[in-house]
C-alpha cells in the first residue's frame, strides 16, 4: 500500500451530461428493424487466417456478417434464418475455428442450428452447410472447444442438447441433460464443468460433465431474479451471473469451495436492468439495455469497479428491454463489438484501463470536509466523505480531476490495480501553519510546540516526510528568512 500527501489549488468546473468515456467509437452500422423497431440481437466475432475481424450480428430476417476495417465496416454475407413468432427475433451465434453455429427462436423455413463455414474468407464468401436438425427453437448455445462439443439451450424436449462437433461441418447428436437444467436459459463451461442459468427455477447450478451419460449436480446458487447468463473469471475461482430482472445486481461468487459459495461483490448500471455479461482479463463486458456498453473492472472481485461505458441508446435510461443487447470482446485488435435492438450495430477500441483504488481525510486548510460530495469529472460518478472527512472509493486508473460540491476542484492520480492511501489538503500553504496567509515566527512557534507534543500537521511537514521535526523547523527558518 503506498502512502502519500497532496495539496490542491481551488478552481472552478462545469460537467457535460455524457457518460461516455475511455471507449472510443470507431464505427456505428444502423440495421433496419422490423415494424415494431426490434430485429437486432446478439452479437459474436472471428477473425480470419489473414488476421481480419468480422462481426456477426443477428437482425430480423437472419445474420448478417461484417468484415471490419479500421476505415470501414463491409456486409460480406447474409444469412437468412426463420424470422416469425418471437417479438424480439432472439438469435445467438458461437463459432469453433472457422465454423459459424447459429440458434434462434423462430418459426419459418431452416429451423435447427445453422452451420456456416467461414474458411473461404478472405478471398471468398462464406459458404451455409447443412442445418443440423436433431432439435428446432433454441435461444442460446455455448460451445466447448476443449471438448468440440455444444451445449443448446432446447425450448422443446430436452433441456440441454448436446451435439457433437468433432466433425465441424456435421454435427452429430451427443446427448442431454435430460430433466437436469430445467428451465435452463444460459449454459457456460470449462473444465468439464456446466454452469447453467436456470431461469425461472431461480438458481444457477453447476454440474459435472466429463461424462455425458453420468451428468452430476454439484451445487446450486440462488437467484433472487431470473437466472439469464453466467460466466467465470480468469483464474476460474469467481462466478459472475446477471438476472435481467429491475434492481437485481450483477453478482460475483467465490466459488473455490462448491460447499460453501459466497456472494463477495455486486454491481448494477443506471438503469437497473443489465442483460448479459462476459469476462476477459479479468474485466466485465455488460450488455446493459438503455446504458449501453460497460466496462468494469474485478481484478479485486470484492469491489467491482465501472472503468468504460458508452451509452448506446441515448433516448433514456429508463428500464426496459431497449438497447444494448450484446457484447463480445474477444477480438485480436482491441475491438469491442456491441449490438443495440434500436441502434445497429457499435464498433469500439478499447485500450484497456484497470481500476484503482484510494482513500483517505479531505481537508478543506486544516478542517475535514465532512459529508461532502465529490465528483469525477471523467463519469460524473459520484463519492461521499463519512462524518469525519474519510472516503474510501475505486476509481479508473489515470490522472483525474474532481470537483468538491461542484465548486472547488482537485487532481488525483490513480494507480492500475493499486490501492493508495493519502490525505488531500485544498488551499493550504506549506509553512503556514495557524492558516492565517502569511509565513512568520509564530509559525516556527506553533512548529515547535507540534515536535514537543510529537504532533503532526500538514502545514509543517514542509518536507513531506511525515513527520514534524528540526528539519521542518531548519526548513522553515529559511522558507522566512528567503
């Protein structure tokens, strides 16, 4: 933990209302919507052999497939699918090397799973294969590439169907999970464990699947909300899961001890409806309906810390299924794709930011600042000290400025994945030790009396050492006598 002392000028600030920041757009597609304005879906990604990126985004009448340039966004391929019988035209994409699996709820001609090889790309277009129908309607599906295996979410039937993939271009049936999963909406796995988001069953639950006759529960996390969509950290200790229900948080488990899963961290947007949530490198991409895109870091899984956001949909913040649907950011060059039901399509690079974290006494000369409210100018979030001065808040990394009561500003410069604790003094001078303007011996008197009485005062540790002794006193002498 570092330690360290500041001292601030007093200015003025004026905010904007945005709450975009650290995402920058680099391309905005618009998709023409069914008459009801919904059509656009989910949203995934490939890159080709050449190392060019692709979008794959569902709209109403099928997929569409983007090649992604950093000058311009190309539509290389459409792909029809059944598009009747579903308000929201729910569509779902996965990918394994250089295949294309696609699910939907819809009614209509090629219901199954999609199948599209994506290896004439570059040079040539992808080419639609045989649609595997061994199951119809299905909202989502996940796929294991360990275990070229994939796990659909089957709306009639079996709760989770399992196909073969080994073959890519012929998908063979594998199994099920037969009344296991019940209600399943969300599947996730690694490891040979299944994390399924049992929706109305409200729970997640994980079981065991390195034998798919033999599936086994192993444990079962509760779910105040609808259970919609989970997925692991980095190191695989820490479950994250969203319940798209209002007020319901995104929830962080530990779940190193499957007899004895903890609930550690939370975090809810703007609007208080988020929808999906994916992980990489330890940070969560959100799809979160009428806020857009966030971006927030869990390097420390019990603080979750907002570090990006881009509003997508920025007629309001209200609830609602409007917006942001999707978010995939496993491209190789920084790229964030995000998908909006009203909007199209977004395109954004994303230097990755980490959070940091600080704390510490605000001190307006040498009184604490309590219960006083203090503002980023980057987010416009807002932190409170307690009663006695303190705060304690996660911030994005970087050199900042806050204001304090929307009056008075101060910088701070925060630290990636550190935590810093440091008290902030505003208008006070070095020396000036009685705070009355100006620097004379009766300042080297009250230096004196605060060294007998092993005291400590900003104002005269004129060497920032954090301790007040002759050398502040020598210190101050000449600050005097010059």
């Amino acid at each position: 933990m570092l330690f360290l002392f500041a001292v601030f000028i007093i200015t003025t600030i004026s905010f904007s209302d945005t709450v975009n920041y650290n995402l920058d757009l680099a391309h905005q597609v618009e998709i023409e919507n069914a008459s009801n304005n919904y059509g656009v879906s989910d949203v995934w990604g490939y890159t080709d052999e050449a190392g060019f990126e692709y979008a794959i985004i569902g709209y109403e009448l099928g997929t569409h497939i983007y090649k992604i340039t950093d000058s311009d966004v190309i539509l290389i391929s459409d792909i029809i699918g059944p598009s009747t019988g579903d308000y929201y035209y729910h569509r779902d994409y996965k990918t394994l090397g250089d295949y294309l699996y696609i699910v939907n709820e819809m009614y209509g001609g090629d219901i199954g799973m999609q199948v599209v090889d994506l290896s004439p790309l570059p040079e040539n277009s992808p080419i639609q294969l045989n649609t595997y129908n061994e199951m119809s309607q299905s909202h989502n599906l996940w796929i294991d590439t360990d275990s070229e295996l994939a796990f659909i979410e089957h709306q009639n039937g079996d709760n989770i169907h399992i196909a073969n993939l080994s073959n890519p271009a012929n998908p063979q049936y594998a199994g099920t999970f037969g009344n296991q999963g019940l209600n399943c909406h969300d599947i996730y796995t690694r490891n040979n464990i299944a994390y399924v988001s049992e929706g109305w069953s409200y729970q997640f639950a994980i079981y065991d699947v390195s034998d798919l006759n033999n599936i086994n529960l192993l444990a079962t996390i509760p779910s105040e909300g609808y259970a919609h969509n989970a997925w692991l950290n980095d190191s695989g200790t820490h479950l994250i899961t969203t319940e798209e229900t209002d007020e319901k948080t995104i929830k962080i488990w530990d779940i190193t001890n499957l007899n004895n899963i903890e609930l550690v961290g939370e975090y809810l947007g703007e609007n208080e409806l988020a929808h999906n949530v994916h992980v990489l490198n330890d940070m969560l991409y959100i799809s979160h309906y009428t806020t857009g895109l966030k971006i927030v870091d869990i390097f420390n899984p019990e603080r979750p810390i907002e570090v990006a956001a881009f509003d997508t949909y920025p007629l309001n913040n209200d609830g609602g299924y409007y917006g942001c649907w999707g978010a995939y950011p496993f491209t190789a060059n920084n790229y964030i794709y995000a998908s909006d039901m009203q909007n199209g399509l977004y395109i954004f690079n994303f230097e990755e930011v980490f959070a940091g974290y600080v704390n510490g006494t605000l001190y307006y000369e040498n009184s604490p600042l309590i219960n006083t409210n203090i503002k980023s100018q980057l987010n416009n979030k807002i932190y409170t000290t307690d009663q006695n001065g303190f705060f304690d808040f996660g911030h994005p990394a970087g050199q900042h400025i806050f204001s304090i009561n929307d009056t008075l500003t101060f910088e701070l410069d925060i630290l990636p994945r550190q935590e810093i604790s440091q008290d902030y003094y505003i208008n006070n001078q070095l020396g000036d030790i009685n705070v009355d303007g100006s620097i004379n011996v009766l300042d080297i008197v009250l230096t004196v009396n605060i060294v007998f009485n092993n005291n400590y005062n900003y104002s005269a540790d004129l060497n920032q050492d954090q301790l007040i002794n002759i050398q502040d006193i020598v210190l101050l002498v000449n600050l005097i006598l010059n």
